[in-house]
C-alpha cells in the first residue's frame, strides 16, 4: 500500500509545509505532485490492478489480429479498436497500451486541474480520491481516454465555440458511447439566472428525480436504445455519493457571496446540480453512474473555487468546514483503501515486473 500512502502523503506533507510557512506559492507543486505519482501508478501497474484489466488484455489481442475493414465495420466503439490495433502494430507489448493509455488520459485531467484551481488544491485531490473517479483510472481504459475529451470540450464551452465543442464528442463517443452525455455540458453551463432560482429549481428537481427515478429511467434508457440496450433496473449503492454531492451543492449555495461569484463558478456550480440529477439514477443502473463520471472531474474544481468566493459572514464556518473535510476525506480513503482491494481490484498496488 506504500504507493498509495506516497501519493497522497507527498502533497499532503507540501501543503502542511506551506501552510505553516503562510506561503501559497506551492499550489501547482501540490497538485503536481499528486499527478505525478499517480500517473506513475498507472503507467506501471500489472493486470492484475483493475477489475477490467484481464479483458483489456483480451480486447487487445483480438483489435491486433483483426482487420482494419472488420474494426471499422463490426466494432461500435472503433475509435478505441483503431487506437488499440495501432499500439499492437508499433510496440506489440500490452504494456504499451497501458503506458499511452494512461498518459493519454490523465494528463489532461492533470493540467485542467493545475490550471483551474487557485486554492485549496488538498481539497481538491482527497475530494477527487472520494467521488468515484480514482479508481476507475485503472480499470476502464476505454471509458478515461473518453473523458479526457472533456478538458477541450469545456474550454470550448467557456469559450462560447459549439461547433468545435461538438466536435470534441465524436472522438469521445468512439471511445466509449457514454460520451455522448458530454452533449449537455453547454446548454448546462450557460444557463444564467439569479441565483435564488438557481436554488429552488434544484430543490424542486431533485427531489422529483427521486421520486419518479424508476420511471424516468425507463423513459430515457427507451429513448435512446439506439445507443444503449434498454437495461433492467438494479439497484445500485450510489446512494452515499448522491448524499454528498447535495451537501457539495447546498454548500456551493450557502457559503459564497452569491454577488460576487464570477460566470465560471456559475457555470461548474451548474454542472454540479446536473451531477445530482444524474447520480440519483445512478441509484437505479450503475450506466448512468458510468455517464455521471464525465461531469464529476469539475466537482473538486467546483468546491474550492465556491471556498475561494466565501462570504464575511461565513467565514469561520468555512474554515472550520475545509479542516473537517480535509480530515475527513483523507481518512475515508484510507480507511477504504486499507479495508480490502476494492469494487474495482486496485489494492494492494502490483507493478508489472512483479507478475510471476
């Protein structure tokens, strides 16, 4: 477990070492460092770390030995086939795959972190480590190459450019059909009304969401059979996290000065009410939480950027609440990590050259 303990432990000890310092020039290094390491976690983990890993192994080989007619033709998803066959075609190793996969993936998730966030950068991984998203870097590769998509797709968003947003789901989609949800991230964060509003329509929705989740699922999944097959309804344990994602939002809500919140925070704190809608059906099938994961990776943006625009009034309040998550999210993650491998396999840690 060291390597996990490093982890975390290395942009721990940077922000206890600034903090005491009162310096705050080594933000970028603490996000940074944390990157670091878990890029390098990914890049030499065996397949024996990740639930998938065993059938990426398979869908290699089988992407190496077809043709290049067959995968465009009889693959759904041929834009992760092509990508594959090309690896197997260069480097042959499996290896290889996961070296560039991970690279591919997680560097843009790394500079839109280091980019975007000012302050509070521990928040922001230990939140990241706690939401859903963590694990899944080692297990679906298909599904992270995907949301890496997301990076240009939302500055293209800032940007006002739709045409050049739109095309950044096409290679998404090809990766993985969940992508396709990407599509909601514009119209989402542009909406622009008072902020009460804003409020109530989320107390009003939410809770309507619950209620008729069943039904609305079967709606949707109908819907778009096309692209998905309509699935049975399973229950699903994402309750704990659609728990936490409300609190995130009646924080993001209470804690600012409404009048001073800039359109970015607006705008992620928009995202933020879609993921609560979205993580109620995650309660119904575990595809919707599939599809959630693209608008998670700004929620730990979404926080620290509500923190930085703290009301007077709130102030205490919010120095206390950043010391209790901080102590918080730390432990659960280790209590978690410790407590077993995991619903996706990922400890104890295992480096290729350990597989005998």
């Amino acid at each position: 477990m060291w390597p996990y303990c490093l982890m975390v432990g290395i942009p721990c000890a940077i922000s206890v070492f600034e903090y005491t310092r009162k310096r705050t020039n080594a933000n970028k290094a603490i996000i940074s460092s944390f990157f670091l390491v878990f890029l390098l976690l990914l890049v030499f983990r065996s397949q024996n770390v990740g639930l998938d890993m065993p059938s990426y192994y398979w869908m290699y080989n089988t992407a190496g030995r077809e043709s290049w007619k067959r995968i465009f033709t009889q693959y759904d998803e041929f834009g992760y086939y092509s990508f594959s066959k090309l690896i197997y075609l260069v480097f042959g190793d499996f290896q290889w795959l996961v070296v560039i996969t991970s690279l591919a993936s997680l560097v843009p998730i790394w500079f839109l972190y280091r980019n975007n966030i000012d302050n509070h950068m521990f928040l922001a991984i230990v939140i990241f480590l706690n939401i859903g998203l963590f694990s899944i870097y080692f297990s679906a590769i298909r599904q992270v190459i995907a949301m890496a998509f997301v990076v240009p797709a939302y500055y293209f968003t800032k940007k006002k450019k739709l045409i050049l947003f739109l095309l950044m789901i096409v290679p998404a989609f090809l990766f993985h059909k969940s992508a396709f949800i990407i599509v909601l991230m514009y119209p989402v964060y542009h909406i622009r009304i008072k902020w009460y509003q804003m409020l109530i329509i989320s107390a009003l929705l939410i809770p309507l969401c619950i209620i008729f989740r069943s039904q609305l699922f079967t709606f949707f999944s109908n819907l778009f059979s096309s692209i998905y097959e309509t699935r049975e309804i399973t229950l699903t344990n994402a309750i704990s996290i659609l728990l936490l994602l409300v609190i995130f939002l009646v924080f993001s809500f209470v804690i600012p000065d409404n009048s001073l919140v800039d359109d970015e925070t607006k705008g992620l704190r928009n995202l933020l009410i879609l993921c609560c809608m979205l993580q109620v059906f995650s309660g119904v099938d575990t595809l919707v939480m599939r599809m959630n994961y693209y608008f998670l990776l700004f929620v730990p943006i979404t926080i620290t950027r509500v923190i930085d625009y703290t009301s007077l009034k709130n102030k205490k309040l919010t120095e206390v609440a950043l010391l209790a998550m901080l102590v918080f999210f730390t432990a659960f993650y280790f209590i978690s990590a410790f407590s077993g491998p995991g619903s996706l396999h990922i400890y104890p840690y295992q480096a290729f050259w350990n597989v005998s």
